[in-house]
C-alpha cells in the first residue's frame, strides 16, 4: 500500500515514533491514522514490559500548582539515566502525571499499593451494596470484585484514565514513554496539598507537623499524600 509522506509525518508529530515505525504502522492500519497510533501504542506497551525490571535510580522531583494557588503537587518520578531525566519528553510527563495527581486526587500508586483495611472497608461496601439490590447470594462475591475494578480506578494512579485523552490509562501513558525513551520510568511517591486540608483534618495541628512526614521513603505507596 502506498503511505505519503505526509500521512507519515502526522503520525510522526502525533506519537515521536520513528519514520520507518509510522510507515509500517499505517500500512497495518491501511491508512487510517488513529488506527495507526494505536498500532504503535501496542507496540510500545509490549516493549516497555520488558524494560520493568529495571533499576529506576535517576529522575527529578516535579511540581505543579494549580491557577489560584489553592492546590499544589509533588512528586517523584524516576528512570534509569540523569540524561534521560533531562529530556524535554520526560519533563513533559512529569508535568503531565503532576496535573493528573492533581485533578484526579488518587490516594495510591498502583493496585499493590493498596492497603489491606481500605480493600477491606470497599468489598463490605460493594457486598452490602449487592445485597441490597437482591442480588442472588451465589453471586454476591464475584459482582463484589467485578465492582472493584471501579475502585482501583479511581484511587490508584497508574489505573486512571489520563485527564488528556481518557481512552488510555495512566500506565500505558508511562509504557509508551518507556517505549520511546528506551528506559525504565516509574512514579516512586507524591504528595498532594490543598489549602484547608490540614486544618480539617487536625484543628489543633501545626501545619509544619502536617508537611514533614509526607514523602516517605519505601514503596512508593501514595496513601500519606493530603486527601482532598
């Protein structure tokens, strides 16, 4: 099938895949360009999964206050190179995950991350739930976790959809960096402020006591960041 040159460099500009990976995606796709962009997208995510395992020991501390000055973030994203950690791709998602953590206000970073208590506390919300609604007894356990998929969407970073174009999660959006940059990326912690939190949540505390302790060192685990 015959690619122009200019269905090739949309792609291009669109996905930062290379020239020869935008051609033979859209010859796959015959043409179509978001078919094509997707093409590549699997490509990439499967890529990316072999890269995993890898050390991630680099990376920067990225911010973002939202307009008003009212809701701020912080975090920590890590990659395997300082020299990759200075790309202007991997700036770019930083700042992307940072809005993401802001507007979307997870309370973890992955699925494993989730405590015991609050998995817990979900599934005797969704069995009651299920009862209620005269669901047959049998079934009440697998509609109980077939609802928590749900949950992890909503609190977990890596499973939420990505403010910018909500068809894809939060982690692909990682993979496909991964795949283009050609190193391991990962969120290692972030922290969450919005202005009144901490007076709600302790009246009597010291704003400083509040800060302190909110990026521990560990597993990554996002439950200390502020709750909105």
């Amino acid at each position: 099938m015959d690619i122009s040159a200019q269905l090739v460099k949309q792609l291009r500009e669109r996905t930062g895949a290379g020239m020869m990976e935008c051609k033979a995606a859209l010859v796959e796709a015959k043409g179509d360009l978001g078919e094509a962009e997707v093409v590549l997208r699997k490509k990439g995510i499967a890529s990316a999964a072999k890269k995993s395992a890898r050390t991630t020991k680099q990376g920067v501390i990225g911010t973002y206050i939202h307009p008003g000055a009212q809701l701020g973030v912080l975090l920590e994203v890590n990659c395997e190179s300082d020299f990759v950690a200075r790309t202007e791709d991997f700036q770019s998602l930083v700042h992307d995950l940072a809005m993401q953590i802001a507007a979307a206000d997870p309370q973890f970073i992955r699925k494993e991350d989730v405590t015991q208590a609050a998995l817990d506390k979900e599934r005797e919300i969704y069995h009651a739930r299920a009862l209620a609604e005269g669901k047959p007894e049998k079934m009440l356990d697998k509609i109980t976790e077939g609802r928590m998929a749900k949950f992890y969407e909503e609190v977990c970073l890596y499973e939420q959809p990505f403010i910018k174009e909500n068809t894809v999660t939060v982690a692909d959006l990682i993979k496909t960096k991964i795949a283009k940059l050609g190193e391991n990326i990962s969120v290692s912690r972030f922290t969450r402020f919005k202005v009144g939190d901490s007076v709600a949540e302790n009246p009597g505390g010291a704003a400083a006591a509040e800060l302190s302790p909110a990026l521990p060192s560990g597993s990554g685990s996002a439950q200390t960041a502020e709750k909105q």
